[in-house]
C-alpha cells in the first residue's frame, strides 16, 4: 500500500496508479509534509521513502517489492 500526500508529495497520483496499478494507493496526508521539501516522498508500506523525483520514488517503490 503506498500512501502519498495530495498536497506535499510532489507525486501526481495518476502518474502513480499508472505505473504501479497493481498496488493500492491512498491520499491523505502522511504527517512528513514540509521535511522533505523540494522531494517526492511518500509511505510505502507505512515506511517513508524520500526520491529525487516522482520517477525516482516510483523505482523505488518498485526495488523494495
Ligand atoms: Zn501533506
């Protein structure tokens, strides 16, 4: 499950639901925003992953499976 925040992730969510449609995303703010500014950050599994950008968040997510 990836969580991202709609407002502060820097992550378009359906960039996100296209390139991982197999995982369930959910919205909602995830208590990082404004810590990692200027990243793409979100929680996967509930675990907080920082990326350059949402490409880089999106291998991420992908190299942790
Ligand atoms: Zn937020």
């Amino acid at each position: 499950m990836i969580k991202i925040c709609p407002s502060c992730s820097r992550i378009d969510e359906r960039m996100l639901a296209t390139k991982l449609s197999n995982e369930e995303i959910e919205l909602g703010c995830i208590d990082h925003c404004g810590e990692s500014a200027g990243k793409s950050f979100g929680l996967v599994n509930g675990i907080l992953v920082v990326a350059e950008d949402e490409e880089a968040f999106v291998l991420e997510v992908l190299t942790r499976k």
